[in-house]
C-alpha cells in the first residue's frame, strides 16, 4: 500500500510529500459509514513512508530493510477526509548505529493534523 503521490523536496535530512485520498480507499470502508474518514493509523503510515523514502535517498536502505519499531507523542489535530490533500514533512533527528529517529508533521490546509515522533530499525541485508 504505498501512501506517495508526490515527493516535493528532498534532502538529506528532510523530505515533503503530498498524498490525496480519494473516496474509493479501501479504508474508508466501515470507518465510518456516513462520515468517512482517514483512519489515524494511516496518517501515522504516511510519515513512516516519508521516513523510508528518506532513508532510502540517504542510501541507508541498502544495508536491510527499514522497520519501524516505535511511534510516540501522536497528536491528532485535525480530521482529514476523501477528499483532502496533506502534506507530510519528516525531519531526521539522529541516527544511532541501525536506528534512525525522526518527527513528522502532516499539514491540512496549511495547518496542523497530526504530529508525531518515530523510528526504524534497518534490518537484515548483512
């Protein structure tokens, strides 16, 4: 499932994308019937896809696979629909042997969404 449509800047630290749902996503279905909604967890999915597509540009990737292994401080500020265009920005904070940390942010509208903090694990690949 992969969560990109656009990447819009990349360095070596930080990158931006922008991802639009649309209504026909398989999960919208049953959440919630009515008034759907963007699941929180696919929120939090979409900055863990920014990470590894920077640390992948970086060429950490090479080296394993990135696995996520935590996420913490998840803020939901806003409720993004079908419809509704965000934008992911993940900022690499630190890099501990194969552990790398990064902070989210995903914009709606030019405001706040959804803050978070997580990190991956490079795996396998030696």
């Amino acid at each position: 499932m992969l969560l990109v449509d656009e990447v819009s800047e990349i360095t070596r630290d930080a990158i931006v994308y922008r991802k639009t749902f649309h209504a026909g996503e398989f999960f919208f279905q049953g959440h919630y019937p009515g008034q759907p909604i963007v699941p929180g967890l696919i929120l939090c999915e979409c900055a863990a896809q920014a990470g590894a597509l920077l640390a992948a540009s970086a060429g950490q990737a090479s080296s394993g696979v990135p696995v996520l292994t935590r996420v913490n401080d998840v803020r939901f500020k806003q409720i993004v629909r079908p419809g509704d265009s965000i934008e992911i920005r993940v900022q690499r904070e630190e890099a501990i042997a194969n552990a790398t940390y990064f902070s989210a942010k995903v914009m709606l509208a030019g405001k706040l969404a959804v803050s978070l903090q997580f990190a991956a694990m490079q795996t396998g690949g030696e």
